[in-house]
C-alpha cells in the first residue's frame, strides 16, 4: 500500500508536467515544476512539525531566485499559459509530495533497487493504462529509438531516482528537494556543451 501511494504521484508528475509543456514556454513549466522544494518545506513544517532551520530557509530563497533568472519569461501570457501553469503546478504538487512521502512513510530506508522496482512496475502500469485510455500510446519503430527509450530508462532510474532516494534517506527531504534543484542549471549546461 505504501509503494502504491508512492507509485501513484511519481506516476502522475511526468504526465502533469509533459502536459504542461503543450501550454507554456518549457522552461517556465519547468521553473514552475521546480517549486516543489519551496511546498516540501512548507509542507514539511505545517504537517509533519519539521521546522526548517534558517539556512534552509536562505538555500531556498536563493535557489528560487536562481531558477526566475534563467527563464525568459516572454511568452507568459495568453489564456493557453492558464492551463499550462496549472500543469505545471500540479506536477510540483504531486512531486513534492512524493518527495515527503518517500521520507515519512520509511520506504526511502527500503533497499533502493527493491523500491525503484516496485515504483517502475507501479509507474509503469499506470501510465499504460492512462495512454491506452487517452490513445497515446506509442513504442519506437526502429532499433536506434528502442536504443534511445531503453537507454534514457536506464539514465533516470540509475542515474537520478535511486540516487535521489539515497538523497532523502541520507540527507531528508527538504534538503534533498533544495539540492536537486540544481537539475535545470544542470540542463543548461550540458545543453549548450552537448547541442551548441
């Protein structure tokens, strides 16, 4: 029951957010994405009584302010920008809760390869089930797409979620969601050394 209520918004936080990036500018989705820390610690301190200490407080005022700079913020308006913004926000929603749950419920003590597991097959049978639904499902056509799709699964699970979970076990949650933070500035980077 605990990986399913896990499962769920892991599930639900990459179709929110893909959702929003038909509506808005990628990268205010993702700026919007990204405040999910601010509502791990508010959520962290008005639930779960874990009073963020100062420099928590000043890490992520700071971090906040980073994000706002690297977006151009141009083409937020329109009614369009509505429904992506609320995308947006539910993917930060759903992921910080995830982000709380992984830590209260202890599943981020679980051996990470058992719970990235469970939380693929949960995930996984999820959004099948939401694409079969919608129409949407799709599968590469070709062997250097199959290359693509099982390579990109295997970076995100190794790569980021179970190190993420390793992060919240060894450092908590708000902590964790401040640091990881870093992601989008990471994406630029990489961005311009990879793509020009």
């Amino acid at each position: 029951f605990k990986i399913l209520m896990l499962g769920l918004p892991a599930a639900l936080t990459p179709l929110f957010l893909y959702s929003a990036y038909r509506f808005m500018a990628t990268g205010v989705v993702t700026t919007v994405h990204f405040s999910y820390p601010v509502l791990v610690v508010l959520a962290g301190w008005l639930f779960l009584k874990t009073k963020p200490s100062v420099l928590t407080v000043i890490s992520l005022f700071l971090t906040s302010v980073g994000l706002m700079l690297i977006v151009d913020f141009k083409n937020t308006l329109g009614l369009m920008d509505l429904t992506g913004f609320v995308l947006a926000f539910a993917s930060a929603i759903t992921f910080g809760y995830y982000v709380l749950y992984l830590d209260f419920s202890s599943l981020s003590s679980m051996e990470s390869n058992k719970l990235q597991f469970y939380m693929c097959l949960i995930t996984s049978v999820f959004i099948l089930v939401y694409c079969m639904l919608t129409g949407q499902f799709t599968y590469p056509t070709t062997i250097y797409g199959w290359i693509i799709t099982i390579g990109f699964s295997m970076l995100i699970t190794f790569g980021a979620a179970i190190p993420f979970q390793l992060g919240v076990r060894m450092i908590g949650p708000q902590n964790a969601s401040i640091l990881s933070t870093a992601e989008p500035i990471t994406s630029v980077i990489i961005g311009v050394m990879m793509l020009n």
